[in-house]
C-alpha cells in the first residue's frame, strides 16, 4: 500500500494546549499508530546532552540525530507510551523543563529537522497514524487528510503543567512556568524553521475549559464524518 493512501490525522499546538493527552486517546479509539514528535526531538536534545556536546555546534547535534536509536514502545492496556533512547528507558528524564527547552531550542536546526524527517514519516503505516507536534500538519505530513490545531490560554497551560510537575514529584513555581511557556511560544513561532502556526485547513480548538472527553469526541467525529 503506498504511504499516501494511509490516513493521517495531524494533532499541533503550543505546549500545555493538550496534544498529547488527546492524540493518545484518539490513537487508542481509532486504533492508529501514535507519533510523538515532540519525544523524538527531547530524545536527541537528551542524547546530545548525555555526550557532553556544545549544544550550538550544529553539525554534532545533526550527527547525534542521525545516530540516536529512537523507539516508541506501547505496552498496551492503556499505559504510557516509553521512550527509548539507545535502548534505555528516558521517558521521565526527557520530560523535564530543562530538556524540553533543549528540544525546542535544536528543533530550529534545519538539518536536525531534515535527519529526523524520515524517522517521523516511518511511522505513517496502516491502519492510520495520529501525528502529535507543532509542524505536523504544515510541514511532516502536509497531505493529511485530517488537521487539528489545539490552543490554550498561557494560566492554563501553565496550571495544567504545573499539575503534571506535581503529580511526578518535581517541584516547580506556577509563575516559572508559565514565563517559560511563554518564551517558548515566542521562540517557536518566530523561527524561520517551520514556525508554529495551524495549516491552513486545520480544524483549530481552543481547549481552556473544555474536558478531554470533549475534544476527543470532537476529534473523532471529524474523522468518523471523513
């Protein structure tokens, strides 16, 4: 079958708007494969990290990109999708503020963008694939049938990380967070790489005060209506 003919939902938006919650859940109710982009450019951030690179030396963290063994492992039953960085397990350590940051700042790499292209389109396969990031549907997989751009107002956003933080035990300030998020807005949309911004046939929700179940029914109903 070629890739084409594989159905594509594209779920961006800013960090905290809700993307990964919501595209898991999907992904399980359709039973589509799941990408998270975002883990992809955490990991390398990570990877680079662990080797003691200078993080503004491109050509390294390109190299670093191309030859990080990247895998998603799905343990089913509803349980958290782990990632594995060279056969580790990192996914609590790339989750944190500071290696999301790192991601967000190597993700406007041009040629980090391009080492990882592949690697994301390699995860297009049937029956279908729910695409989570920030340029999914204007960059990766422009001929997605389906596009999705979910937003948040920045309190929120910051409140719901902030809770996440909680619940893991790390102790973070509601105000530091929600100053970083905004940074990160700013760096994101104003890069010349593939900026944030919705493509221009992406359904957009604004998610402050809207339950997960919502959106989710919302999402699926688009899909179920294709």
């Amino acid at each position: 079958m070629s890739t084409v003919a594989i159905p594509v939902l594209t779920v961006d938006g800013p960090s905290g708007a809700g993307k990964g919650t919501v595209s898991r859940l999907i992904a399980s109710r359709l039973g589509w494969h799941l990408l998270d982009s975002g883990a992809l450019y955490r990991a390398v951030g990570y990877a680079a990290c662990m080797s003691g690179v200078d993080m503004s030396n491109v050509e390294v963290v390109t190299r670093i990109a191309t030859m990080t063994r990247i895998v998603f492992h799905d343990p089913g039953a509803g349980g958290e999708i782990r990632v594995m960085v060279n056969g580790a397990d990192v996914t609590d350590e790339i989750r944190t503020e500071a290696c999301s940051a790192t991601a967000s700042a190597i993700a406007a790499m041009p040629s980090v963008r391009e080492a990882l292209l592949d690697k994301q389109h390699s995860f297009r396969s049937p029956p279908g694939l729910v695409a989570d990031g920030r340029d999914m549907g204007t960059v990766i997989f422009p001929d997605a049938a389906y596009k999705v751009f979910l937003t948040a107002s920045t309190k929120e956003r910051g409140r719901r990380r902030y809770k996440q933080l909680k619940e893991k035990g790390v102790m973070v300030r509601l105000s530091d967070l929600t100053r970083e998020i905004e940074a990160r807005d700013a760096r994101d949309a104003s890069r010349k790489v593939a900026p944030l911004r919705p493509a221009r046939d992406a359904l957009q929700i604004d998610t402050t005060g809207r339950s997960v179940e919502n959106v989710v029914e919302k999402i699926v109903a688009l899909v179920c209506s294709g």
